[in-house]
C-alpha cells in the first residue's frame, strides 16, 4: 500500500503537468462556439420504452433564426438518427408506430405524423388558424391541439377562414381596445384567443373544447403543460384564468370537458395559481401544480393530488420549502417524482401520493428535469445540464445507480474548448443572512494573475442563477474572454425558501442591493481578483438593479443595463402582466405612490457617474423599450460616457442568431474598453 501511494503521488506533478498542457491547447468558449451547439429538449419515451424521441434546435446564422429538427436515439445506446427537419415537439401513438410532431414544413404551424423511423411523413392538420402543442388520447383516436381561433368562429374553420382572410386584405390596420390584456411579450392580442381543439383522428372532426373569449391555455407562469388527457381518453384537463381582468391576476383554474366535446366544470376553487395538470396513470388522481396566493406569480409550486372520485386534495409537499418545477407519476401511480430548485441545484425527488418525506431519486451538481419512466417502472429518462455542459439526455435505474448519457451531440466540439466549472462561495449579508453567488473562472486560470471581474444580476426578481446551461448571458462566454464571471443570487431568488423569495417584495433596490454589495466586496478581496477593473451587467430586474446601482454606487468601471426598469411608475402602467407590479408594489403607482417614488432609479439620476451601455427591444411590451431611451437620454444629458443599442425586431430577449451576435460582440466591447485598459 506504501508503494502504491508512492507511485500515485510521485505521478501527480507530471499529470497535473499533461493537464495544463491540454487544457493550454484548447480555445477560450467564445459566441461563435456558443452559436454551434445543437439545443436538445423535450425527450419522449416510446411505449415499448426502446426509443427516446427528442427535439434538437441549431441556430441558422446566415437565415438569422433557429432551425427544429425531431431525432430518437436507442435506450440501450447508439447513434442519434434524425427524423424530420423542420419539426419540434414528438409525441408517441399508443402503439409506438407513428410519431407526431408540429411542423412548418408548409405555409403554417401544422401537426404531422410519421413512422418510428422517419419514414412515412403526413400531414394530418390543415387549420387555417394553424396547430401545435399537439399530445396524443390514451387510446389513440384524438389529438388535443392548441390553435388561435375567432371566439365567434370556434372550431368552424371555414368562418376562421374568412375572417383571416378579411383582416389580410383590409388597407386599415388600426387596432380598437376594450380591456386589457391586449398585448404580451411580443404580441398584440388581436381578434383571436388561444383555444384548444380535439380532433377525431377516424373522421377529422375539430371541437373547441374551450370556446369563449378567454386564452386557453392562459399565459404561461412556467412549467409543463396546461392540460392532459385522462387515462381513459373521456375527457381533456386544462387550466384557465378566471379572473375578471386576466391582465391583473393569477387566478388559474382547472376544468375538465369530454374529449369529444360538451360543457366544461370547474374542478378548483384555488385563489392562486392551478396549472399543469397530469393524471395517473391508474385515472384515479389528477396531479397538479398549485400557488396559494393569487396575483403574485412567484409563489411556491406546491405539488397537488385531487382524488378524481372523493374531490379528497391532499398537497404531499406541503412540506417542502421550495417550488415544484415539473412532475411525472410513477407507473403504478403511487408515487410522484418532481423536480425543485435548491441552493443553486435540481435534483430529482420523489413521495408517495398520500403525503410523506420525499426522497432524493437522481442528484448531482446539476439541474435535472423532464423525467419520465419506462412502463414496467425499471428505468428513467431525464435531461441533464450544468454551467459547463449543456443539456443532453440521460437514462438511470429507477431504484439507484449511475446515470447514462444517450446523446453525445456536441461532444466533438465541446472537447475543443475549454469550459471552466461553475464553484460557489457564501457571503453575510449586513442583515446577518447568508447569500450565495457562483463564480467562473477564465480558461487556463492563473491564480497568481489579477483578473477582472464581471458581476451579473440575474432577471425576475424572483429568479436564480443556477448549475444550469443558457444561451444568454452565457457565464462560459464571459470567462473565456479573459474575465472572472461572479453570479450572486441575492433575496427574490428561488432554492433558498419561500421567505428568501418574498423579502424582495416592496424592497427593490433594499436588501438586494446590500446582497450585492456584500458579495462585491468579498469578491473585491479575493487574490486573483483586480478590485479596479470591476464591470456588473443584468437584465430585466438584473437591468433594474442596474439603473439602481447608477444613484447608489462608483465601485464598478461600468455598467450593461439590459431590457432594465428605469422610471417605476411608467413602467407599472405600460406592462401587460399587471399582477407583477400590483404584487411587487403593493398596488398600482395611485395605490403606493411612496413606495414608487422611493424605489425608482429615475429618481437619483444626478448621482449618474458610471460610463452604461443601454440594450433593449423594440418590441418588448413586458419592459417597454421607452425605459432604455429614457435611461440613455439622462446618460447623455449628464454626460455619463454610454452607449445605447435598440434592435427593433428583438423583445425581452435577443433571440435570433445575427442579433445575438452583434449582442455578445457589443457587450464585450464596452465592457473590455473600461476594464481592459
């Protein structure tokens, strides 16, 4: 045992000298790297559980947009085999011979359907107000798809016709508003709703399941789908907004409705929050996702199970601080497996459906979601991702053991950069509370060398920074361009309890901002670190904190405020989600004038001293693009050196590959020409 200690130590310099060496000859991750990678989402499992259907997106730089594509990849391992182009979201027929999928392979969004092997593609959908979110009846004679309709035309596709035909030949494209909501994202409402639609796969038959003016399913608050089929193909679950303004709260709730048509009922009287709905496979639950607390849009998941028999709700993780992200049954629908956010981490877990401690299934320093089993229970398929790694899919032992990846798409070149690991560390906050942050180190990291920093503040509020993988604001980006990437989640974020998450509510630029603070003066001590060449960036909230740090504090060279809040009252009454700012605020700016007043960066813009670039879209209706201009205006009139960047095709994110370009190569310039000098 001596010898062989001997040997191990005696051999370490020399590896640790080969490692240097490789990771030396490996290139920093950089945009063009980050615009290669192939997107892999929405796993689906075959019912013989031999075959893992799945959606990978490539960025097409030269045609400036994304490009879907559906692959399967064998259980026991092999080579991913591409299935059709232009096609995303697989679903499996019962029997496992056909495949559909939405697809914009014609003029429009339609469902499809192909053989397991790609062969055999047909159109099945030729709605004039297109289709997708396509799943697939228990017993394979439906499909429930959602489709935006003419609430006076419902599922008559002819009257649909007409009407799109009439709106495209008019010469007035003015719009006459009644209410709100009437714009979201990106998107003015228009005449039509979203609406699901059942279709007979026998006869072709189309019924709206949920006619009316209301959006079905209702805007997403986050998570899987909003309706499910039960396991006996009668009736179509799904969640809608029953509050009297949809555009002022969060009232979500459940309603069942025959698959071939008929009225609805409502099944939850919640105040908050009811979405995601998935039956047992037994028909004898309904889980669900549910918020106790209406308007406000980041309360906790609480995992919910409704007895479809007795209407006995039990909530299994009551218990449980922290918020249900997604869920699955087990096969023999006595357990549910779900994921939730701690600590910087998701991990899977599971409980029985009466309630008790739930158990950790698969873990890691990762996140890790969309799981579903094989039918005899045996094995799980998830997706997993990290900081450093992005997603692929794996499958895992139900009972334990090592997880195994089945898609190695980007592996060949990924190994030709070098990706540093996400670590973490925990500062005190002034308030005695403790905050933790990720960082990223450059590639070939020097810990002899004085590196500059690079602090981001993550949106929401209510939101995190996490062992995850992102095309925005990408960590690994940022560090190989030579800058120590510093990720805090200070209060408002999720995975540290719902407490945690509330004490941002009415405290803006409060607690958050000593968070941060706390975290930058740690961060300015530690040896490696250049306390003189500090930059912070965010967006959304993160671009609210900001234009706030702008009034409150010179400890940065510059600044990156991104899609930011600037002036609270304006930005309260021109949003579309009216809950957010009702909740966050304690009402609308005649509500809670002072609380406005005193959280808004607009009011400190004499203190402005530090050179900002300004980023944002001219059609983001979440943050309007008028906050940027009205932040730059002030930078330029109080002669802060700044720059403004306004991409008119773009909303609250930067999504088309040649934007996202010019984004990166933007940011990256100011912030190397203040920190690099």
């Amino acid at each position: 045992m001596r010898s062989s200690a001997w040997l191990v130590l005696a051999l370490a310099p020399s590896l640790i000298f080969v490692q240097k060496k490789a990771f030396a000859q490996k290139n920093p991750f950089d945009t063009a790297a980050l615009l290669k990678i192939q997107r892999i989402a929405d796993p689906q499992l075959s019912p013989d559980g031999k075959t893992v259907a799945f959606e990978v997106t490539v960025p097409d730089i030269d045609q400036n947009k994304s490009v879907h594509s559906v692959w399967s990849v064998p259980m026991e391992g092999g080579t991913p085999l591409k299935l059709a182009d232009l096609a995303e979201r697989p679903r499996w027929s019962p029997d496992g011979k056909l495949i559909y999928y939405a697809s914009t392979s014609g003029d429009s969004s339609q469902i499809w359907s192909m053989n397991s092997d790609g062969s055999g593609r047909a159109q099945v959908t030729r709605l004039s107000t297109e289709a997708d979110g396509e799943i697939v009846s228990p017993d394979g004679k439906y499909l429930v798809v959602t489709s935006r309709v003419f609430p006076e035309c419902g599922a008559d596709d002819t009257c649909n016709s007409k009407r799109l035909e009439a709106e495209k030949q008019s010469k007035v494209k003015a719009r006459l508003i009644t209410g709100l909501l009437y714009r979201h994202w990106t998107t003015w409402e228009g005449n039509t709703r979203s609406h699901i639609l059942s279709i007979s796969l026998s006869d072709g038959k189309v019924v709206d399941l949920s006619p009316g003016t209301r959006e079905v399913p209702p805007f997403s608050l986050g998570g899987p789908d909003d309706y499910a089929i039960s396991p006996d193909s009668k009736e179509v679950c799904f969640s809608m907004n029953t509050d009297d303004i949809s555009a002022a709260g969060t009232n979500n709730d459940l309603f069942v409705v025959p698959i071939a048509g008929g009225m609805s009922h409502k099944i939850t009287s919640n105040p908050g929050a009811d979405n995601s709905p998935l039956y047992s496979p037994d028909g004898k639950y309904l889980g669900y996702r549910s918020q106790a607390r209406g308007g406000f849009e980041s309360d906790r998941w609480r995992l919910a199970v409704l007895e479809r028999a007795t209407g006995n709700l039990t909530i299994p993780t009551d218990a449980i601080d922290r918020p249900v992200n997604s869920f699955v049954w087990s096969p023999d629908s006595k357990r549910q497996f779900f994921t939730v956010e701690d600590r910087g981490h998701q991990a899977i877990q599971f409980v029985a459906v009466e309630g008790g401690g739930a158990r950790i299934a698969v873990t890691g320093n990762n996140t890790l979601d969309d799981m579903q089993f094989s039918a005899d229970g045996k094995t799980i398929i998830f997706t997993r991702q990290s900081g450093s790694s992005p997603v692929e899919i794996c499958k895992a032992i139900s009972t334990g053991g090592a997880a195994v990846a089945l898609t190695h798409l980007n592996d060949d070149l990924l190994s030709q950069y070098q990706l540093t690991p996400f670590e973490d560390f925990w500062v005190t906050s002034q308030d005695n509370v403790q905050i933790q942050s990720f960082v990223v180190k450059p590639p070939n990291f020097d810990p002899a060398v004085k590196y500059p920093v690079l602090l981001l503040i993550h949106g929401g509020p209510e939101g995190e920074w996490d062992e995850s993988w992102t095309y925005r604001w990408n960590a690994q980006v940022f560090a190989g361009a030579g800058y120590v990437v510093v990720m805090p989640n200070p209060r408002g974020s999720f995975g540290y309890g719902q407490k945690f998450t509330d004490d941002i509510n009415q405290d803006w630029g409060g607690k958050p901002f000593d968070d941060i603070m706390a975290t930058t003066d740690y961060v300015g001590k530690l040896p490696y670190v250049d306390s003189n060449r500090m930059a912070a960036a965010g967006g959304s909230y993160g671009g609210y904190m900001i234009n706030w740090m702008l009034g409150h504090t010179t400890r940065f060279k510059c600044f990156v405020s991104h899609a930011g809040v600037y002036d609270l009252r304006e930005e309260a009454e021109s949003t579309e989600e009216l809950w957010f700012p009702m909740w966050e605020f304690g009402g609308l700016p005649w509500d809670n004038p002072e609380t406005y007043d005193k959280w808004s960066p607009s009011h400190y813009a004499k203190e402005f001293q530090t050179p900002t670039l300004v980023i944002h879209g001219e059609l983001d209706f979440r943050i309007p693009y008028t906050q940027g201009l009205e932040l730059y205006t002030t930078l330029q009139m109080r002669k802060v050196p700044s720059q403004l960047l306004i991409f008119p095709d773009e909303g609250h994110w930067v999504l088309k590959p040649q934007n996202s370009e010019l984004w990166y190569k933007t940011f990256l310039d100011w912030v190397g020409n203040w920190t690099k000098k």
